[in-house]
C-alpha cells in the first residue's frame, strides 16, 4: 500500500510540469477549492462506518456495514443537494465563491463516490488486498494524469479539472469493486445471514459519534488555507498554495510514514517490556530532522527558482510560498513520531486539543495576514507560523508525558 500511495505520487509530479504548463494558476485554485470541499465533506459522508468494515469476523456483518455506509451516504448527499438549492446563493456571495459556483451541485456526486471508494478501500484491506489496492492507485493516477494533460491540449479550463477529477472517483471505485469481488475463503464459508443495519448502526456508533469529529477536524485543517485563501484573494492565490503544499509534502509523507511504520511498533514495544521511552522517541526525531533539515533548508532558499524552472514562469509566486510552508513542513516531519504514539500513551483528549489550538492558530495566522496586512504572503507566512507552534507544542507533550511516565516507573 505505501508502494501504491508513493508510486501514485511520483506519477502525479512527473506529470506535474506538463499540467501546470497547460492551467494556469486560477484553474488550479479552483480544482484545489473543488478538492478541499470534496475532502470535508468526505469525512463525514458515510459517518466513518466504513472503517468498521474490518473488525466483525462474520463476513454478513461486514456485508451489512458496507450497505450501511452506502446508504449513510445516499441520504446525507440527498441533503447536501437541498442545502445548496436553498442557499448556494448566499454560501457564494458570503465567500466569495464565484469561481466554483458551477461546480457546487457535483459535490453531492462526489461524495457518494467518496464514501463508496471508502467501502471499497475498506473491503480489500478486509481480504488483505493490499497489491490490489497499490495497483488501483497507481492507474487511477496515471490515467487521470493522462487525461488532464491530454484533454488540457483541447480545452485547458477549471471545468476541465475538475471533471477530471470527478470521473477519477468513479474509476477508482470501479477498479476497486472489480478486485473486491474476488472474496477469500473465509467468506465463503457459511451461509449468508440477514443482518440489520439498525443493529449494526448502534454497535458501531463510536464511529459516527467519535471518529468522524476527529477526522473533520483533521479534514478542516488541512483544507482550510485553500478555502481562506481562495474567498481572500482569489482562485490564482489558491492554486499557488495548492501547488506549493504538495510539492513539499511529498518527503513528509513518503519519509514520514516510513519512520512511523517503523518507530510506533517498536515504541510499544517497548513500553510493554517496560524498557526506556524517551531516547527511543528523541531518536526518531533527531533522525527526521537531519533527513528533512537539507531538503526544507533547500526550498526556502531556492523557491521562487526552482518552481518557476520546474513549473513555468507564472508560478514563481508559488515558490515565495514554499519559502514559508518549507518551515512548518519541517516541522511537521519532525513531530510525526508524535502522532501514532499518543494512543500508546493515552493522550487522545490531549492530541485533540491540541488539534483544536493548531487548527486555532492556522486561522488567526490566515484571518491576520488578510484583515490586517491585506496581503497573501503574509496569510501564508503567520499560516506557517502557526502551524510550527503547534508542531512544537505537540513534541513537547509527548516528550513531557514520556518523561512522567518513566519517573513514575522508576519510583515504583
């Protein structure tokens, strides 16, 4: 799977400066606001049931939770369809939306799509699946990449993008459901049972009730610049910060989730042998560091030229914004053994908290640099600011609870 997610993106960065030549920077904005919108959204679109497809051992209740989530869906897309009949109007005017106006009535498509690519996704990881599901990734970006370039050749617009984009959801729950069904033999065994969807609603309300919160909030963060930037100062300003963020977050998520498969398995390792924390955890981030100081350090200097050689001349104002991003994403790098281990630690009401202050400071950093500054670098720069303070807070608690941890230990 990690081979899928890193191929899918190696894919879609070679493909990159063919893209960017072709759209121009409003176009991308407006597929970057399409996307944060669809990401929100997504979160919620089946109330996190699908994640439960992998827990019950009987394959009719895994059967049932998929026909949960789907119908979840159906039913909150059929709401999204009327709230936006009844006030899209004003949604727009208040932010600014012009730009995506046309789009906003593909959304309720997108998210039954979303949550059917998370059933399925949820079913193959259930038959450990998993070359399967690298392979879906790795075509589904490649023929998407295909079409943006090779349709941007005939008509290279927003609308282009985003229906692109759109068609690529369908394609990836197709695959998906034509690997998934090859079942395994423990599905097989058994007759199929009549499982009500009542019931497993109420079994699995965690989900709904606590997973989903969690993941909104993560989705909100995470698409809240584009969002702000675009009602702020337009398309253009999106699709810079758009192009910016996933350039350099590329070694974040590739080195960062290979140090995380490997550090939280051997943290709780060793907490349950009662062994030492807090120089196993100082490792990790030392060692992120000194991968992610060259790299980051790089990108602050040469931003502006390296985009605009990469990516054309029009996107040098993307470069200006990595200078800042490359600074939080730093951080971010550093502070990901944080993230698996404060389950470990039972730090989750302490880790959603401090998700609400970064989430908190991120807006401020945006809301300032716009009202008061009234200018996009400085939304981008105060953002970054925000985000490197929360990343430290978050290192902080962790080392901070290790260490209370092991004082605890060693005066027992």
């Amino acid at each position: 799977m990690a081979g899928g997610a890193a191929g899918a993106q190696a894919i879609t960065m070679v493909f990159a400066p063919i893209v960017t030549r072709l759209y121009g920077p409003e176009a991308f904005g407006v597929q970057g606001m399409f996307l944060s919108l669809v990401s929100i959204l997504a979160t919620v679109a089946a109330l996190a049931y699908p994640i439960a497809i992998v827990l019950p051992s009987n394959a009719s209740e895994a059967r049932a939770l998929m026909r949960l989530s789907m119908l979840v869906s159906v039913l909150i897309a059929t709401g999204l369809t009327f709230v936006l009949m009844g006030l899209s109007g004003p949604i727009v005017e208040v932010l600014h939306y012009q730009a995506i106006e046309p789009f906003l009535f593909v959304l309720p498509l997108v998210v039954v799509l979303s949550a059917w690519l998370q059933v399925t996704e949820q079913w193959l990881i259930r038959q450990e699946r998993f070359s399967a599901l690298a392979c879906v990734s790795i075509i589904q970006s490649l023929v998407v990449n295909v079409a943006r370039a090779g349709l941007g050749l005939v008509s290279a617009t927003a609308s282009m993008l985003v229906a692109v984009t759109t068609l690529g959801f369908a394609l990836n729950v197709g695959m998906n459901t034509a690997a998934g069904r090859k079942v395994d033999s423990s599905d097989r065994q058994g007759p199929v049972e009549k499982v009500s969807l009542a019931r497993m609603a109420v079994e699995h309300r965690d989900f709904p009730f606590y997973r989903a919160p969690e993941m909104l909030l993560g989705a909100v963060s995470a698409s809240l610049p584009i969002l702000v930037l675009a009602g702020a100062f337009g398309p253009a300003t999106a699709g810079f910060y758009a192009l910016a963020r996933s350039v350099l977050y590329l070694p974040v998520s590739l080195v960062g989730n290979s140090v995380a498969q490997v550090f939280y398995p051997r943290f709780n390792r060793q907490m349950q042998a009662g062994a030492p924390l807090l120089p196993l955890f100082l490792q990790a981030i030392g060692a992120l560091a000194l991968i992610g100081l060259p790299i980051f350090t790089a990108m602050a200097v040469l931003g502006p030229w390296a985009f605009s050689l990469a990516f054309g001349g029009e996107w040098v104002q993307a470069g200006h914004y990595a200078r800042w991003l490359s600074l939080w994403l730093f951080f971010m790098l550093v502070n990901r053994p944080c993230i698996g281990v404060t389950s470990v630690l039972g730090m989750q009401r302490s880790f959603l908290v401090q998700g609400v202050l970064a989430l908190a400071l991120r807006f401020a950093g945006l809301w300032i640099g716009w009202r008061i500054f009234a200018n996009d670098l400085w939304a981008v720069a105060l953002f970054s600011a925000g985000g490197v303070i929360a990343a430290v807070l978050l290192v902080g608690l962790v080392a901070y609870r290790i260490s209370r941890m092991e004082n605890s230990r060693a005066g027992a």
